[in-house]
C-alpha cells in the first residue's frame, strides 16, 4: 500500500511546490512593477519640481520687469493700491500646470527687525512742528528703557494673541534680546544663550536680525500659533532702521498695524479704521493729510510717530506658485526699489506655500 501511494504523495509535493514557487514570482513582479512605476512617478516628480522652479525664476524676472514700468510710468510720489502693481493676481497657464504671483508692500506691516532701532527724543520747544527730534541712546540692558518698536509690537500682541499667559512686554523683550548685537539680557525678562543652551536642542541667540518669519517660533514665549495669530501683521526686512507704515496700501483689516503707532488717550482703532476706510482712490498724498482725516488735526500725533508714518514704499514682495502634473512649489521673492525705480533682490525663499 505504501509503495503504490507513494508517487502520489510525491506529486502533490512537487504540485505544491510548484505553486509556491510561482506565488513567489508573481509577487517579485508585483513588487518590481510597483518599483519601477514609484521610480517613474519619483522621476516625474523631480523633473516637473525643476520646471516649475524654472517657471518661477522666470515669473520673478517678469514681476521685476512689471514693478519697474509700473513706476517708470507714473509722476506719483506715492504708493497706494490703485497703481498697477497691486491689482489682481497674475495668473499664466504653463504646459500641464498654471503658474501665479502676486505683489504686496513690505511697507504696510510691522517689521520685526526694527524693534532694535532706538527712539527720538522731542525737543520741548518744538510743539511737534518738526526740527525738534534727537536720538535717544540705545536701550542698555538693565534700564528697562523700551524702543518705539517694543510698544508697537507690544499693542499688536495685546490686541491679537489669545489665551495666552506671558504679558506681552515679555514677548517684546525676548525678541529685543535675540536681535540686539550684545549677549547680556535686556533685564530680568530677557533671554540669551543662557536660555537657549539649556533648550532640546540646544542652541544660541544669533544677536542678528531675523531672517525669515518663522525664526520667530525659535524665541522665547513665541509659539507656532502665536506665529499664525501674528502673521497678517508682521513681516521681515533685513534693516532693523525701515520702521515706516505707508498708510496707502494698510488694508482696513490690517489697520492694528497702525494704531500701533498712533495709540493714544484720543486716537483708538476705529478711528484708525475709519481713517482707511476714507482714504481716497489714489491714497493719500501725505501723511499729514491721514493724520487730519484720523483725528482732526495734526497735532494729534507726536512728531516722532509722524515720521514713522509714510505715503510711500520701497520694499515689495512677489509670491509665486507654478503647479505641474500636482507638483506644487512656491517662491517669495523680496525686492528693494532705490531712487531710479531699479529693483534689486534681498532675498528668495523657496517652500510649498
């Protein structure tokens, strides 16, 4: 019995062995067309990444172009939104995607970097009619003596972030402290390598001026969602001296960045709203005349906050995307205008958004 049945059992292992082997095969290849189609999508990917960075070195060119005959060809001496820069998107179809770019003044938030820059002194006899400014002395650390920068960032802090249980002069006083050029704490409240030393990661306070919005998160008491709280009013430009807000382009929804300037006893938020609100067509033609629409008269704002007020800008932002085959890059782009209307790149900052 045993000797008949064996060649039968001897079958059924080859027929199974035989269908493992070929499972086997079967899933090699699965495999393999698996790989060889991610490596096609991989590569797919990558060359439509270099064209689309491509697309967007290109669309700078073209907003540098654009900037440029857009104020070559006005007599304007100011900025506002009704000139041809700031109208709508830019949009351009490009093969298997589209491409688009807008341009915002630089000039119309609060830059992080002039937190450093020391306030001016008015002279009594003044009367806030010009001619009666002196520097102050820079901030020294243990004097608690804040710039004009610290309380304007301060009133946007305090009428922008919530739930939030560090006072904002602390806030203020962090950032003063990563930016100055020294390693000693403003005061108490400060923080320097001291701080960040002790950190997960460790690192050092670059006692420069921030490069990038993100680095502020990297500051102590910043958050990511204090970043995206903070964001639609404050910017990076690479000179802690460009504290101006040219009232022509603030958007009303923006009009804190203002009042940080102007708060007082008599001037609130709604009179600064108001203010943007009956700005005519094509702005203002000097901040004196922003001033009498906000309070009636233009005596209402100290001289020194006057002159960090403007009607004009020279520092605009272009952020284009270009999108192909679901391949998506972003590019912002900073620009600095000098006296011949000639732009020239700051900065490029590449990311997905």
């Amino acid at each position: 019995m045993n000797s008949l049945s064996s060649p039968h059992k001897q079958s059924g292992t080859v027929l199974i062995t035989v269908v493992l082997i070929a499972a086997f095969v079967i899933v090699l290849v699965v495999e393999s067309i698996k790989t060889v189609r991610y490596q096609k999508q991989l590569s797919n990917n990558l060359i439509n990444r270099d064209q689309a960075y491509s697309y967007l070195m290109g669309m700078e060119e073209l907003a540098k172009i654009l900037l440029k005959r857009a104020f070559d060809a006005t007599d304007e001496d100011t900025v506002h939104l009704n000139q041809p820069w700031a109208q709508q998107e830019i949009t351009f179809p490009i093969d298997g995607g589209v491409m688009t770019a807008t341009i915002k003044d630089m000039q119309s938030c609060f830059n992080l970097n002039s937190i450093t820059k020391p306030g001016k002194q008015e002279n009594e006899n003044s009367n806030g009619r010009g001619g009666g400014l002196i520097p102050n002395p820079s901030p020294s650390p243990g004097k608690g003596q804040e710039t004009p920068g610290q309380e304007s960032l301060g009133v946007i802090i305090d009428n922008t972030l919530e739930n939030t249980e560090i006072q904002s002069d602390e806030l203020t006083i962090s950032l003063f402290d990563w930016i100055d050029d020294d390693i000693e704490p403003f005061d108490h409240r400060g923080a320097e390598d001291d701080y960040y030393l002790v950190m997960e990661p460790p690192y050092r306070a670059p006692n420069a001026p921030i490069a990038h919005i993100s680095e502020l998160v990297t500051v102590k008491g910043f958050s990511n969602k204090a970043l995206t709280q903070l964001k639609p009013f404050i910017c990076v430009l690479p000179e802690p001296e460009v504290d101006q807000i040219n009232v022509n382009t603030v958007e009303e929804d923006n009009a804190l960045v203002i009042y940080s300037i102007v708060k007082s006893q008599n001037i609130k938020l709604e009179n600064v709203q108001q203010a943007l609100r009956a700005r005519p067509e094509n702005g203002y033609e000097e901040v004196r005349d922003f001033i009498d629409e906000l309070s009636g008269s233009a005596n209402a704002v100290s001289q020194s906050n006057r002159e960090r007020l403007s009607v004009t800008s020279d520092f605009f932002e272009v952020s284009s995307k270009a999108e192909i085959g679901g391949t998506r890059v972003a590019m912002k782009t900073l620009f600095q205008r000098d006296g011949n209307n000639n732009f020239k790149i700051v900065s490029r900052y590449f990311g997905r958004e």
